[in-house]
C-alpha cells in the first residue's frame, strides 16, 4: 500500500512540469510546422523568389515585344523590319534573292 500512495503523491509533483512540457512541445511543434510555421515560411520564401524570375523574364519580354511594335508603327516605321515581316508572313520572296536559314540559339546541332 505504501509503494501506491508514494507514487500518487511523487504523480502530483510530477503532472504540473509534465503538462507544462507537453503544451510547450506542443506550441514549438506548431511554430515549426504550422501552417505559418519556419518551414511554410521558407516554402513561401522560394515560391517568391521563382515568381519574381519569372516576372523578370516576361518583363524582358515585354520590352523587347514593346521595341518590336514601336518600329512597327507609322511615325518612325522600320522598312528593313516591315520587309521581314511581310516576307515571313507571306512567304514570298524574289527571284534573285538567297535564303539562309539561321538555326535559333539554343536549338540542337
């Protein structure tokens, strides 16, 4: 009987510091994985740094799209970038001209 009372009385001392680790445990779990936790936080993180190169390679884009149609346009209209236009659109050429075919960048050999 003895051994029963001492481990009810050792229990009580022992359920306050047990219960204040456990909640303890409990909020460090959540501040890590949570959902805006350190490990959400740095999965955002990346997800920033991927759209902002992304955004920087359309805005490239975009300016080079942009110059392209201001040559195009009546004010200061570009003849050498009007031939090309029209050649490639139609597809026609004349019959003393030579036609190179310039592989893009990048593309296999």
């Amino acid at each position: 009987m003895s051994v029963v009372l001492e481990i009810r009385r050792r229990g009580r001392q022992i359920a306050g510091p047990i219960f204040g680790l456990l909640l303890f445990s409990y909020f460090v779990l959540h501040a890590i994985q949570g959902d805006r936790g350190l490990l959400a936080w740095l999965q955002i993180r990346q997800q920033i740094v991927l759209a902002q190169s992304k955004q920087a390679g359309a805005a490239g884009e975009r300016a080079d799209w942009e110059h392209r149609i201001a040559l195009m346009r009546s004010e200061h209209l570009d003849a050498d970038l009007l031939d090309e236009r029209a050649r490639l659109l139609t597809g026609l050429g004349r019959e003393d001209e030579l036609v190179v075919y310039v592989a893009p960048s990048g593309a296999a050999r």
